[in-house]
C-alpha cells in the first residue's frame, strides 16, 4: 500500500514506489475517498464498532492522480486502485480516469470497485445511494463498452448514457483488470459473473478462504486478492503469508505503517519472502 493518505508527500509516495519497484513487488495499491463527512452512521465494515480510524481530517491524496504520478516514476510495478467506492463518481468518469492511467503507464493499470458503505460521503457529492450492487454491475459494464469500442450507448436501469466515444482507450482494453472489492455474498457473485477478481479487505485467512471456495464454485479459476496489515512482531510474518498463500490468494497487498521506517519495513519483507 502507498502512503496515499495520513501522510502523503511527493517523498513518502515516490520513496515506497521506487523501492516497491526494485525489490521486486508486484504492484503498489492506493485506495479511494473523495471527502469524508464530519459525522456519519458508523457502518465501517472493517472495524467491530463500525468507526474507521480515520476521521474528516484524515489527509487522503486523489488516488487516480497518485497513479498517474507514479506512473512516470516506474517502468515495471502495476498500479492499483482498492477500490473506488462508486458513489463518489460516475460509470464515464471512472472509465476516463482508468484510461489514462494505463495510458500513462503503458498499461500496467489495474481497478478496484465497490458499490461504497459511506453514504454521506455520495450525498455530500450529490451522487445517487441507493441500489448501489445493481449500479455496480452495470457501470462495470459501460467500462468495458468504453475501453473496447470507438463509440458506444447504454440502457441500464439506472445508468443511461446515449452515443458516446471515450478516448483515450487503455492500452489493456477490455482486457484491464477489475477488482470487485466487498464482503458479502453480492460481492462474491458480481465478481464471478462480470469477469472480476474478487478483492477481501482485513479479513483471517479463514474468512478469506471462505470467499475464494464460494467465488471459485461459481467460477472456476477466478482471482482472489486479500489486503493485510502485517503484524508489528515480524516473526509472526510467516504465518501470515502462508494462512494466505493455504486460502488461496493470488495476489496479497501488505500495509503495515505510514511512518519513517515504511520503507525499511517492506526492504526486510522483501528479503524474506521475494
């Protein structure tokens, strides 16, 4: 994970990338909100009080602008976004945004979406909230109409759009990654019949092999990825990537701390496991 929010400079961004970049990760991942209410209903699905830690002052860098900034400071590491809450923007948009990050990276881009709890957050942008799955499936959809076809329109129930090119197309055309991030049986079912990699965040490796069994039933062969917090103690590292690999997660996302020592932190994972 970027230092995209709590602590985001042009030094802690481009410092994780490039290191991301030569110690041979994978992929570096930010992660998306527009604004963040003052008060809203606590219903943070990652936390057992239903409260995130981060609060309306939480500095959270544009995550589409982010890639694009580490695009032109990398040459092989892919780009993430887990995962774009869809109430903060729109189907065009999104597909536009995608594009020219992948444009910019020489198609290295891959996207997360998910339908959003935060709902003040959509109201507060004048964005619709209700039905979020149903918009989800079909803006997943239009993106792909968008990054394959010069033109194209779309009769959803709820998303409308008449004759429309968005160019630039992505490099990786319909064929870019999308992750469906969520936890719940919505999520695991869009994934598997839109084509998607499924996205678990803060899960056991029980939960999340719980979801790879139910998304693999539907779809054989279908991609899992799981982010983690990697534990203070890296003597218990081990056991995590390995409860991980055993639930069988394709692609594992480690966070652990925004702070000085980030970078060190993922030059002694890396010595371990890459």
């Amino acid at each position: 994970m970027l230092p995209s929010y709590l602590r985001p400079t042009r030094e802690t961004v481009l410092g994780v990338a490039r290191a991301a970049e030569q110690l041979g990760f994978d992929s570096v991942w930010t992660n998306s909100h527009t604004v963040v209410p003052a008060s809203f209903k606590p219903r943070y699905p990652y936390s057992e009080s239903g409260v995130p830690s981060w609060n309306a002052g939480t500095a959270w860098a544009d995550a589409m602008t982010t890639l694009g900034f580490v695009a032109a400071a990398t040459e092989r590491v892919r780009l993430g976004i887990a995962v774009v809450p869809l109430i903060i923007t729109d189907p065009i948009t999104l597909a536009k945004q995608a594009a020219t990050v992948d444009v910019l990276s020489d198609g290295r881009f891959e996207l997360g979406v998910g339908a959003g709890w935060l709902l003040e957050e959509g109201r507060a942008l004048g964005h619709p909230t209700d039905h979020r799955q149903a918009r989800l499936e079909e803006t997943i959809e239009v993106l792909r109409l968008a990054w394959s076809r010069p033109t194209f329109s779309y009769e959803g129930r709820f998303v409308k759009i008449p004759e429309v090119g968005v160019h630039p197309q992505p490099p990786q055309g319909e064929r870019l990654p999308v992750w469906v991030g969520g936890q719940g049986d919505a999520a695991v079912r869009i994934a598997a019949e839109h084509d998607a990699g499924l996205f678990i965040w803060l899960q056991p490796p029980d939960r999340v092999a719980e979801y790879g069994r139910k998304l693999r039933a539907l779809r054989p062969g279908a991609r899992l990825a799981a982010c983690v917090w990697t534990s203070q103690d890296e003597r218990l590292w081990d056991g995590q990537v390995r409860a991980m690999e055993k639930a069988g997660v394709d692609l594992m996302v480690i966070g652990r701390r925004y702070d000085d020592r980030q970078i060190s932190e993922i030059e002694r994972f890396a010595k371990e496991f890459l």
